[in-house]
C-alpha cells in the first residue's frame, strides 16, 4: 500500500488497531528494559507501548508519513525514529529484540530482499537477542477470504473494500478502496505467502538460529493445515531452555 500519501497513513491506525499481535510481540520484550528494533514500525502504535513500558526503541519505516504521525503519539519522545527501509538501515547499536509486525515481511517479494532484512536483523542482534515476524499461511485460502471483502473503520466514517486483482503462486495481489465522506482513496498490494520451509531455509542461510515456530498469538504450536499465522523466533545460536520459556 502506499503509505507515503499523508492520506493513506492517516487511515492506517483505523483499519489496524492496536489487536493480539501486538500483546504477542510485547510479551517477548519482557518487564525488564530491554532494546528493541521495530523493522517496518508504521505509525508506531508497538513502539509507543514498549516505551510506556520503558524499553529503549529503535522505530524503522521507509514512509515518512507514517513516521510523522508516530511521532505525535504519547511516549513518541522516548524512541528514536529513522527513515530507512529494513534492507538498508544500519547502526553501531545492537538490540536485545528486533521485531517485524503487521505482516510487513510479506510486501518482501523476492529472496534477496528477505535475505538483506535477515541480515539487518543479524547484524543489529546482540549475541543473546531474538528476532521475531510472523507471515501468513499459505496454505489457508486468502483468497476466497479476501476477495469483495467490505467493511467499516473509523467509527463507521470509512468503507474499505479489497478485491483480488491477481493470484499467481505465491503472490496475491488486491485493491483497497477506501471511500470517506468526501473522497475515495485506492491503493494496490501485493504480497508473498511463501512457506514455512522456504523461509526457515532463508533464515538458517542468513546465519541465524530458528527457536520456535508459533501458529497464533497464543504461542500456540503451528499446524500447516489450520494456522493462520507462521511466526518465527530466531536468534544467533541456539536456545537454552530458560530462553526458550522466558
């Protein structure tokens, strides 16, 4: 989607609100104050609660319209904001959790590029850190989901429909339209649904460790026939049991 438009990223919070994935990536940070890289931030709605919780935030977006409203949110001047895709951004800082949310790994649509946020990941992780993000399962029907899907946000003030406008493998691609009362906003996505063994391979050859692989925000195991999500715990070596349960 196209989130440079001021318009399109002042809808974002609307049509995400604040839901169990978040309480999932917030629950790996922990109660101790621990550094964290949110790789693709948005309008920093994670971010801005892992402030509160007084963690040390690193918030990474490549649209500086979503950046600015995140930074006109309570806690906003805790977290240091950066412009930067996830591919290019780089720091002498190391993190003890680096997180990618709302499914921002799917808009990755090739190999190389999952493998350049790899290895953002592995060069900003402390030796002891994790890293999460979570896809969807390919194995669901998003499609027949998806497609002619309508609803209200925004208190009811805007109607969004998605319709499919391509499905070609591992790709899907749809239209959003976004009608308000006095304008209507379209925007077209696509996104890759690659599968869990595909991506475990890509981590394992970026050099990282995969920990755990969860199928909901329960932390639930993952079963490829009825999950809908695939989320990925890594870090640079294998786990000991403490971290495993932490």
């Amino acid at each position: 989607m196209n989130y440079q438009d001021p318009r399109m990223a002042a809808i974002y919070d609307s049509a995400n609100p604040f839901a169990q994935d978040a309480e999932f990536y917030l629950s790996l940070a922990g109660p101790e104050s621990r550094s964290v890289l949110d790789l693709g931030c948005g309008t920093g709605t994670l971010c801005c609660a892992l402030a509160q919780r007084r963690h040390r935030v690193t918030g990474i977006d490549p649209a500086a319209a979503m950046l600015a409203i995140a930074r006109t949110k309570p806690f906003s001047e805790r977290i240091a904001w950066v412009e930067s895709s996830a591919q290019a951004y780089r720091s002498h800082r190391r993190f003890d959790l680096i997180v990618m949310t709302g499914h921002a790994f799917q808009v990755l649509l090739f190999d190389d590029d999952v493998l350049a946020v790899l290895e953002t990941m592995r060069l900003h992780l402390k030796p002891r850190g994790r890293i999460a993000f979570e896809t969807r399962n390919p194995r669901l029907d998003w499609v027949g989901a998806w497609n002619a899907r309508s609803r209200t946000i925004s208190g009811g003030q805007i109607v969004e429909t998605l319709n499919i406008t391509a499905h070609d493998g591992e790709f899907i691609s749809f239209e959003s339209t976004y009608q308000l009362p006095d304008t209507t906003l379209t925007t077209s996505t696509t996104l890759r649904f690659p599968s869990r063994e595909h991506i475990q391979s890509l981590i394992e050859r970026s050099g990282l460790v995969v920990w755990d692989v969860f199928g909901d925000w329960h932390a639930g195991p993952f079963e490829p026939a009825c999950s809908h999500e695939i989320i990925f715990i890594a870090g640079m070596r294998p786990p000991t049991v403490a971290e495993k349960t932490r």
